[in-house]
C-alpha cells in the first residue's frame, strides 16, 4: 500500500534558519529549521517499509508541506491511507483544517491519527471531527501495520477507534511494547529538511550547525508528577532499548555525519548500568557526537555523570520545577532541594558544558515568596540555562484530574484545551501577578550572575554571538520583561522568503 505519513506542527514552535547562518555545506535543496524533528513519523515510516508498504513523510514545518500542498499531492497520488501525528492540544486545530481539506480533495482516502493527544482523547475527537476516520491509541509500530492488514475489517484492530453505523467503536486495547529492540531504527533521510540544534521550545537562539537529530532510547516515566501526563500514557511503566541496540542506532548516525544528538527519553537517568554501558560503547567505538539529554535530580545515575561526560555528553537538562520544599511537594515531583543542588553541582564538577533547569510558577498555593524563593534558589545553583514557565493543566494529567473534580474545569466541554493556571485556578496568582513578579525575579536573578559569575556569563554569551546579532540575543534577554499578548502564527511563506529571527516567547532564557 502506499501512506502518507504527515507530523502537524504547531507553527509557533519551528522557525526558518536565518540565511545568513547557512553553511556552504548546507544542500540548498533541504530547508533548515529550527526546531526537533518529527521522530514519531520518522520512526513508524521503516516499520512499515518493513511490511512492503511504500511510504512519503510530510512534516507542516516545511513551507512547501501545508495543507493545501498535502491535499493536492494527495488528489494526484491517491495513497490507500493517510496517517496524521497529533502530539497535542496545540496542533489540533490545525489537524482539523488539514482534515478538512483533505478530505475534500480525496474524500475516499481513510484518514487514522495517533500520537499522544489522539491517544487521550480518541472518541472526543471523532465525535467532533468528521473528517477523521479512525484514532490509532497508544504505540503505532504494530497497530499501524495490523490497520493496514484489515482496513476491511477494522474491528479485529486492537487499539483502534472508528466509526461504525454512525458510532463511536472502541477495539479492545493494545498492549505496551515489551521489547523496543525489535523495529529497525528511524527514517532521517525522507524529509528534505535539516533541523538544527537550537535552545529548548521556542527560543530562536541557534546553538550549533552542526548536523543534528533527536534519538530515544527509552518510553515512559514511573513518577506522577501533578502536570505531566506522560505516566498516563505509559501506564507508569519504563521500558527501555538495550545498550547493544542504542549503540548500533548511534553508530548509523556517526556514520552518517551527525555531531549532535538530543535524546527524547522522559527520563534517561534512570539505569546506571545502561547508561554506563551506551557510555563506554560510545568512547570504544570513538563516535564523534556530542550529545544531550533529560533526567531527575534524584535519579540513582546522577553518580554516572564523569562518564557521560568522557563520552560527549554536552548538555543535561533537570526538571527542578521550584525553589521551596512546599511547592515541590505540592506537585508530587518527590525530590528536594538537596537532591537539586547535588545533581546540578555535580554535572558542573564532572564538566558539562551547559545545565538547563526548567521552572514553572504559578503553582496551586504558590504565594508571590515562593515564586521569588525560586528565583532566588536558582540563582544559587550552578546553572547556564533555564525556565520559568507557567504551569499548565493539560488532559490526561493528575492536576486536570484536580479541576474537574473541584469544578474549575467541565471535562466534557473543555477536553479539547489547555489552562493556565493563573488564569483559572483561585488558589494561584493571578496571571498579572504572575507576570509582574516574573519580572522582578529575572531581574534579580540576571543581576546575581552578572555580578557573581561574569565569567560564566561572557562565555555563555559569546556562544549565542557565533550565530545571533547582537540586536536579537538583547531581544532574547529583554524577552521575560515586555508585556505578553497572545502572538499570532508564523505565516510561513514569508517566513520562506525571509529567513529571519523572530522576538521569542517565553521560554528558556540563558543567564547573563
């Protein structure tokens, strides 16, 4: 059969490479963007091909990939199945108009979505939007393949949502993948697109050109953090690829010129002897890559830091979320602030060259001496990077949980959004407060590592010099203190024609 595989992006979170940071190396043929590659689609397309399905990946970053251009291709190619990516709330909105007007253009194509958002709300979807056929829940490696097998009978799909008679048909679930070490590894050579390494989320500061990618090595998180809804997903089970089967995926990008490598994992340091196993798999084979990942401060691989550093580990990135004990406990994160210190410490003792903390504020009971507790906690410890985001209540998490069940949000009305919870929540700041005390702890907190660590400080600076003018990394900085409004979406043919940096939103900021 012949699918098209399509990762709809929320366009506020992908940006055009400047031109004037294009390399020579660069393929004029490949667009370069800002943002992390659609690993979802990238890693289903070989399981299919596997299967002796012909497959064409579309990624919506891409200005030549919107959803007038997929339809058209679609019309002229009439693929048997057309598979969409929904990661989450934010992209649903454009999944509906990309439905709709592929729908229209090839009205007898079967459309199936998956992904995390389409997994927590797969009737809810096919209840609103008519012109999805059929939701694929959880993992897709083997629900896809089995979809295609039975399209003439979909009701022997296990996992899958449809439509039947004018109902709404739930198949009986589909198991978690036991063994991740079956599937061949990811297809990174379809798209006609680099993607390049830059700061976290939506930041459109440019670390690198070097050539990169994002991998995962393992699936799912074992803790029940209030905001997260991963646990949800993965039923509270971690499942992770062996050592052997992680290095020959490494090994294939080494070869094929990657020197930088951002691991997905929800939680990467929670094995020490895998890690130290991928680690001395790493420096054995002499793999030329750097790399990067996330993890716990409380993690037992904390004490593997010195030799993930000797194998090319760069960048590590730690969930500290609040500077006081009451508002870590309140978010059910079960670490402290010790466990914070020692694992950001640490990562600096054994040489990592740049340590993100993400924050959020505006916690429920967060009082503005807490929020500036976290300011000032952060200030302390030896961070390059880091965040102060509002906290979120998303669907599927055990804080929306909360709200529905305290009537602050209708589950049946509001399945399809995401809340603020300064906007909502009448035990948290108000979003005014918010904002006003975001300013004075930035400020603050700017002012103690100017003065305290202006070595750090230049040095840091001076990597956002290689590829930013001066005029966007002062953007960049002044960015926590202009007042927000809602921005509008990026209209991506004039992004095409002019390649430019943008004024960030709130985001990871860099310390100065």
């Amino acid at each position: 059969m012949n699918v098209f595989m399509v990762y709809v992006r929320d366009p506020n979170f992908c940006r055009l490479l400047p031109r004037k940071l294009h390399r020579a190396s660069f393929d004029p043929e490949r667009l370069q963007v800002m943002a992390f590659p659609p690993l979802g689609i990238q890693t289903l397309a070989p399981v299919l091909r596997q299967h002796g399905h012909r497959v064409r990946l579309f990624d919506t970053c891409h200005p030549q990939m919107q959803a007038e251009h997929i339809a058209q291709a679609a019309d002229a190619e009439a693929p048997d199945v057309i598979a969409l990516s929904c990661l989450s709330t934010t992209t649903y909105p454009a999944l509906k108009s990309l439905a709709r007007q592929l729908k229209s253009a090839a009205p007898k194509i079967p459309i199936i979505v998956g992904g995390p958002f389409a997994t927590m709300n797969a009737d809810r979807i096919l209840e609103d939007c008519l012109d999805l056929d059929c939701v694929g829940v959880g993992e897709g490696e083997e629900l896809l393949p089995d979809y295609l097998n039975n399209l003439d009978n979909l009701g022997s799909v296990a996992g899958l949502v449809w439509r039947n008679a004018g109902g709404v048909v739930h198949n009986p679930s589909r198991p978690l993948i036991q063994d991740l070490n079956l599937f061949p590894y990811p297809d990174r050579t379809s798209l006609p697109i680099d993607y390049i390494e830059s700061l976290p989320l939506d930041v459109p500061a440019v670390l690198s050109l070097d050539k990169f990618c994002t991998m995962q090595t393992s699936r799912g998180c074992p803790y029940s953090c209030i905001y997260c809804d991963i646990p949800s997903l993965s039923q509270g089970k971690w499942r992770y690829r062996s050592a052997a089967h992680v290095l020959g995926e490494m090994q294939q990008l080494n070869d094929m010129g990657y020197r930088s490598i951002y691991l997905t994992d929800d939680h990467f340091l929670l094995n020490r002897k895998r890690i130290s196993e991928v680690c001395h798999g790493i420096i054995e084979r002499q793999l030329k890559f750097h790399w990067g990942c996330e993890g716990r401060v409380d993690a037992a691989a904390v004490d593997q830091l010195a030799i993930m550093k000797q194998a090319n580990c760069n960048f590590l990135a730690f969930g500290v979320e609040a500077g006081t004990q009451k508002v870590l406990d309140r978010l059910h994160k079960r670490q402290t602030l010790k466990q914070v210190e020692h694992a950001v410490s640490e990562a600096k003792r054994q040489g990592i060259e740049r340590v993100h903390g993400f924050f959020v504020i505006s916690s429920p009971g967060e009082t503005k001496q807490d929020v500036m507790a976290s300011f000032r906690f952060a200030a302390r410890l030896q961070l390059d990077t880091f965040g102060f985001n509002r906290l979120c209540a998303y669907r599927g998490t055990p804080l929306w949980r909360e709200y529905v069940e305290r009537g602050i949000i209708d589950d049946q009305r509001d399945w399809d959004k995401w809340f603020k919870c300064s906007d909502i929540d009448p035990t948290a700041l108000s979003s005014a407060e918010v904002n006003l005390v975001r300013m004075r702890g930035y400020a603050w907190l700017f002012a103690r590592r100017l003065f305290l660590r202006p070595i750090r400080t230049y040095k840091l600076l001076r990597t956002f010099s290689r590829y930013m003018k001066k005029s966007d990394i002062l953007k960049l900085l002044y960015s926590p203190f202009r007042r927000r409004s809602l921005s509008r979406k990026p209209d991506l043919s004039a992004m095409m024609l002019e390649a430019g940096l943008k004024e960030p939103r709130v985001g990871p900021i860099p310390i100065p």
